[in-house]
C-alpha cells in the first residue's frame, strides 16, 4: 500500500541528498522516479536540485499552478515513486494532489522540505503535509552549541534578521540551522 512521507529538516540536514539516495535506490533496483522541484529555488539552475556537497540532477519543475496529479496520471509508464524536493513551496491544493496520487494510483511519494521558515512559522505547504502525511520523519542537523537545530535563522549582511519576505532563495550566505535557544540569543530574546 502506498503512503505519503514527509521528511522535513532543517537547511543544511541533507534533505537533497537523502533524496537523491532513495531515486537511486529505485533506479538500481531498475525501477523509474518522477522527481519534481518549486520554480522558486534556481540557485543551481533552472531544472535541477543540487546538494551542498555538488550532487546535481535534472527534475521537473513545478510552479503553483502546476498540477501534480495530472502530470503524473498521464505519463505513459507510471513511475514507482514520486519524490518531491522543497515541498514547503507546494500548495494546499498540490499537497492534496500528492494525496490522490498515493490513493488512486498506488504511488508513494515522498516529500522533502523545510517544516518552517525563519521566524519559526509554517511554510503553506509544509503544514499540510504535517496534517496528510501517512509518515513524518525528522532529518536532523546540530547546531553551533551542539543542540539540534531545529530553526533556519536568516542572516542579511552578516547580522540575524526577524522581519522580512517569508520566502527568500538562499544558502550559507543567507541562513544557519540553529537551536531554539541560539535563535532567542540571536535576536536578543528576553524572557519578560
């Protein structure tokens, strides 16, 4: 029986990797992936998801009015598995259409992604996949103090910021996976 997975971590956790692994798994195995990837992240190109370590493949792109479900109903050979990279950029409808997939075709999928954005919010298609999924599992990463990160505290010319755009396309440069109580210390958090 199919079921929809939603593996979430923090930036830097290896999401992209673990994905990459599981469509090589498949592919060893001599069964066939849909990868698919938001429009918004093209810091490696248009059409690829790449890893931190350099690892690069060619995906399908989506955008929000992209629709999941069709694309994969009318692919002429079914794919064994469907494997979503920065599926916090998904929408309501897409994460409901990732569901269909895994009902009415048998598919599984799995989906990789941020479970919040910077100021410790969820993304629209993070929250969801948290409510949908038949199976969640944490990739974790530790933060500079040891402690598992958990937040992606974003830095703008080298200072932490709390306000701003909820998306912004960045990596090292612009965001550090850090525990709750780094992020409090960050901002200057006080407890009143």
């Amino acid at each position: 029986m199919a079921k929809l997975y939603f593996r979430y971590g923090a930036m830097g956790s290896g999401k992209t990797i673990d994905l990459l692994k599981v469509a090589y798994n498949y592919e060893e195995r001599g069964q066939t992936v849909a990868i698919f990837t938001s429009s918004l992240d093209d810091r490696y190109g248009v059409g690829k998801i790449t890893t931190r370590v350099g690892l690069q493949r060619d995906v399908v792109i989506i955008n929000r009015s992209f629709n999941i479900y069709e694309y994969v109903k009318k692919l002429e050979k079914k794919p064994d598995c469907v494997l979503i990279d920065e599926a916090n950029f998904l929408t309501k409808k897409q994460v409901d259409e990732l569901t269909d997939i895994v009902d009415f075709l048998n598919i599984p999928v799995i989906c990789y992604g941020l479970r919040s954005d910077f100021k410790m919010n969820f993304f629209e298609g993070s929250l969801p996949l948290m409510e949908r999924a038949d199976k969640i599992e944490e990739i974790k990463t530790i933060c500079e103090c040891g402690a598992k990160a958990t937040v992606n505290m974003r830095f703008v010319d080298g200072k932490p910021v709390v306000k701003g755009e909820q998306i912004f396309i960045g990596g090292n440069e612009a965001y550090k996976s850090v525990c709750r109580k780094c992020y409090k210390k960050y901002i200057g958090y006080e407890v009143k």
